[in-house]
C-alpha cells in the first residue's frame, strides 16, 4: 500500500453501506469495528522480520507464493486497505476472509491468476464479524455455490449470510488447516494455521508494519487483556509465513518477530 491514498476511515466506512461501492482503498493499516470509530494511536511497536521483503513482491496487488510443501501455496488479494487469501492445493481452495462489500470480481481476479476458479473454492472461513472481513460473504456464496462457511462461535450471531457459517474452534481442522481460537479483537475470532506449509493467516489478531509485525490495533479490539493473550498464543506456533488482514505478509521469520513482540508484552 502506498503512501498517497490516505483517506479517512469514518468516510470511507460510511461509504461502504452506499450502493455501488465495489472497493475502498486506504493507505493506512487499520482494523473495523461496528461503529466505525479511529484511534488517534496505537501505540504499538514494529517488530523487522530478519529476512526483508523481496520489493516485486511487497509491492504487487497479488501475492503467488509457493511453499516447500509440493502443491501448497497461497495467494493474497489485495483490496487497499484489507486483504483476503487463497489457500490452495491440488486444484482445491479455501478461502480466507471476503473483503469489504464488492471484493468478489478482485476475488475472482486472484483464483484465475492461479489457475483456479469459483468451482475450486469448496471452503470459506471467515476470521471475524466486521464488515471489511465478512462484506462479500453473500457475492462469494452466489458464486461459489455449495460451499461452506466457518466461524468462529461467538461472532456467528453477527455474521449475515445466506448460509450459516458453522463454528469451529480449537483443534478444528479445514481443508487440512487448523483453525486457532484467536480472541480479543471480537469474541470469536480465529486464525488459520498450515503447519504443512508454515503459513498462519492472521486476521486481525496481529497486523503488519514496515516489514514487520505489530500487535492487535486497541481501538478496534473489544478487548485488548485477551488479545495479548491470544497474540502470546500465536507466539507459540511454528511458521515462516504471516498472512494479515492489514497490512504487507511476512514471508520469513514470521513466528520469531511474533515471540519477540510477545516477548515486549512481558
């Protein structure tokens, strides 16, 4: 994301419910909630990964990675100022995450990049509630027909769709992923863990920040106590990779920068 498409986020969410809107762009890093209120500072401190982004690779609207793991990889779609993965295998997708209201075409876009289609996607897990999350939950189902959708329990209730997602937890798998109870940011927040790969997709349990990884945003998060824990919880896992909901993926060293800001929680 680059510099000169600040804009600011009270309008912007405004604009969101307005008909028409596909995507709205930012320039900053931030987190949703339902009222749509910014903190003026998170006070938060980046941790550098030990090995720099490749610039091809920060900079580009899709991100293709491939990982050690024959026929596992992932690839990011970039919506500004949010981003929502495709994690696939073997001609099979799970997505992860819908963008804010509109994001199905750039979706879509992200699968045929990759040699996929809508007919691939047979799973959709959705970290949270907020709207730039879960916005085109119902574009994605229409398109994506028989699919189904994953939650976390607690934010079910506040999740609209035409099909309920159905909860999942700790030591839930999907699509040979782990799903990790991950909350703090809103109650039912998870995260999804490919051990096989060495990727975790993060929501908005965590953040990336000049190349590096920031905790959860405070004035977004319903709860900032259970978000550290949650944050010390991810610090435990095993992965290369970070995948955030805002902000550019830590492509290495991702779970040793985690522990280090785990580490400053104390």
């Amino acid at each position: 994301m680059t510099s000169p498409h600040h804009v600011n986020r009270r309008l912007a969410i405004k604009e969101m419910g307005k008909a028409g809107l596909a995507i709205v762009v930012f320039g900053a890093a931030a987190c949703t909630d339902s009222s749509g209120s910014e903190p003026t500072s998170t006070g938060r401190t980046s941790v550098a990964t030990t090995t720099p982004l490749s610039p091809a690779i920060a900079t580009s609207d899709s991100t293709t990675i491939t990982s050690p793991v024959p026929g596992v990889a992932f690839n990011r779609v970039d919506l500004g100022f949010v981003s929502a993965y495709i994690l696939y295998r073997a001609g099979e997708a799970a997505l992860v995450d819908t963008g804010v209201a509109g994001s199905a075409d750039a979706i879509e876009e992200s699968l045929i990049e990759v040699g996929l289609d809508w007919g691939s996607v047979g799973h959709v897990i959705l970290t949270h509630k907020h709207p730039d999350h879960v916005g085109s939950i119902d574009d994605v189902l229409e398109r994506a027909s028989g699919t189904a959708v994953y939650a976390g329990a607690p934010d079910i209730s506040e999740i609209t769709a035409v099909v309920d997602p159905r909860p999942v937890g700790d030591g839930d798998s999907v699509f040979d992923l782990g799903i990790i109870e991950t909350p703090g940011h809103t109650p039912g927040h998870i995260s999804v863990h490919d051990s096989a790969a060495g990727v975790l997709v993060v929501g908005d349990a965590l953040n990336g920040a000049d190349g590096g990884v920031v905790g959860p945003d405070p004035g977004f998060s319903e709860n900032m106590a259970v978000a550290n824990d949650s944050l010390r919880k991810l610090a435990g896992l095993s992965y290369e990779v970070a995948l955030f909901g805002h902000g550019e993926p830590v492509l290495a060293g991702a779970s040793t920068a985690v522990a280090a800001l785990a580490a400053d929680l104390g």
